[in-house]
C-alpha cells in the first residue's frame, strides 16, 4: 500500500499541505500499520498522535517512529479499537485508510464509526470524510470467455456446474478505460460523520446508457473518497479511468452477454449485506432488465464477495 502512490499522495497531501488544521491537535490513527500516516500528522505539527493496531506490525511502527525522531509526539498500542484504552479522553481528528475492495468488503469503517462515537470531540474532523460508490458497464468478452466460457468444454468434459460457481464470483481486477461503454450511476453515498452502522446494508436502483454500439458484459464498480475539509478538496479516485490504485474495481459479470447500441439503458437494482455468518463477506444481490433493438434481458442473481 506504501506503494500506492495515489493513495499515499490523497494521504500525505490532505495531511501536510493542511497544517493549519493538525497544528496542536490530538489525533488519532485507526489501523496505523507501519505509521506512515502518524508521522503525516506529526510532521503536520500535531501536539499528539496515537496509533492504533492490532497486527504484529505494531512492533515495526514503534521502531520506524524512534527511527525518525517521532517518540515524543508519537504513542503507538497494540489491540483492538474496541478493546484499548487511550491516554486521552478525546481526540481532535481521526485518520484512517479504512476502505476495502467495493468500498465495503472487509473494510474497517465500523471500527472508525466505534472510535468516531467514543473519542472525537463535538467538532472534531475525520480524514477522510466522505465516500461513494459508482457502478459503470464495461465490454470484456475476452476475460468473459477465459473466466467463464472455458467451463463448458474442458478437454471434451462439460464442466458447467462450476461456470455456475465462478459466475456468482465478483472479480477484483483493472478494467481497462476502453473497456468502459456507459456513463456511471451514483449507488451509494457516506458521509462519516453522520452514517450510521445500519446504513452500510442498503438497496440501490440504478440506470446506465450506453455511450456507444458495443456489447456489454458486466458491472463495473469502484469508489471514490474526498477529503472536504481541507482547504482544496481532495480526492482519492479508484475507478478504470484514474490511475492505478491497490483497491482495483470490482467486476460482477452478467449471465449473458448484451448487444447494446448508444443511447440504449440497463436499469436494475442493487442489494448489500454483511453475510449473517461472516460479516466481513458481502452478499450482493444485481436485477437487471434491458430491451434493446436486438435484444431483451433479465436476471435476478446473488454474488458473494468473499
């Protein structure tokens, strides 16, 4: 991730060109890892930083943070958010890299909500702030075929009860920008400081229109998030036409291919959930409908992000 430089650059330019807001504040990091976004905020000049993490990585933090001469301003604890105390009653800001794939998927925003209620003062700012997540249409029929249509003849073998399976497997990949053939629909919008856990389970409709003849064979989905209270807005974009990040998008393929001339739509309705047995796995439901010149369409299928 220390590589992502998109997603580095979102962090340490939100942070460091914004000085005027980490001047003498208590700020807290969520998920700190290697700390990097600690020593952002100390380089910011905040009076105080705390991070938090629950992986062994924390030893390394302590470490790099000695190394560069952070130990006074920097405290880093190992544990869990919901289990740690901290030497302070309140913080000013709390920072964190908390998005995962398709926004939601293993993300930790329900730790960042805990912290959030507990420990930021009235006031008190969250970098980032806001998120959404689009949904777009892209032409991969090259990929459809090598993922899917390979199952139906396997050295003379019909294998069809496991394209079954792989179908019902969103794909964490690059769409390439070409492969994009409609303009993008808005499916979900957070804002950290007043979203609530419940909110994160949510149904979606959906219209996309094809911006040129071509065919379209999946779902294309990625986010975006915004660091508002800075004084440029910034943001930290994900989708095919931005440069690379590590989050990629995230493709759910449609049961057959769509025969799709400009201007023609796809409308359909999106359905998210934490699975009741793994929380950290997401249960997404796609409808979909299309009646085009040469063709008409529907499905109603579950995928599992997992």
């Amino acid at each position: 991730m220390l590589k992502d430089k998109v997603r580095t650059d979102a962090y340490l330019k939100s942070i460091v060109n914004n000085a005027h807001l980490f001047k003498g504040k208590t700020v807290l990091d969520i998920g700190c890892g290697t700390g990097i976004l600690c020593m952002f905020a100390a380089k910011a000049g905040a009076k105080k930083v705390i991070g938090i993490e629950c992986a062994s990585i924390y030893k390394q933090a302590r470490e790099i943070v000695k190394d560069n001469g952070f130990e006074g301003t920097i405290e880093i604890i190992n544990g869990k958010v919901e289990e740690v105390t901290l030497p302070v009653d309140k913080v000013d800001i709390i920072i964190s890299e908390w998005m995962g794939y398709f926004l939601l998927y293993e993300s930790m925003l329900d730790t960042v909500l805990y912290a959030r209620d507990k420990w930021l003062v009235e006031g008190g700012l969250l970098f980032p702030d806001k998120a959404q997540l689009y949904a777009c249409l892209i032409e991969d029929g090259e990929y459809r075929e090598r993922k899917l249509d390979f199952w139906t003849n396997v050295y003379g073998f019909d294998m069809s009860a496991i394209r079954t399976l792989a179908e019902l497997e969103p794909l964490v990949d690059c769409a390439d920008p070409e492969q994009v053939m409609s303009d993008a629909a808005l499916l979900l919008e957070i804002d950290l400081y007043t979203v609530t856990k419940p909110d994160l389970d949510f149904v979606a409709d959906f219209q996309l229109t094809a911006n040129r003849d071509d065919y379209a064979h999946a779902l294309c989905c990625y986010f975006t998030c915004e660091f508002s209270k800075t004084h440029n807005k910034i943001k930290l974009p994900t989708g095919p036409k931005h440069k690379y990040t590590h989050w990629k998008q995230t493709i759910f393929y449609f049961n057959s291919s769509l025969i799709m001339h400009a201007g023609e739509k796809v409308n359909g309705r999106i359905s998210v959930k934490r699975n009741a047995k793994n929380p950290r796995d997401l249960d997404i439901d796609i409808a979909a409908k299309f009646t085009g010149k040469e063709q008409t369409f529907e499905q109603d299928r579950p995928y599992r992000l997992r």
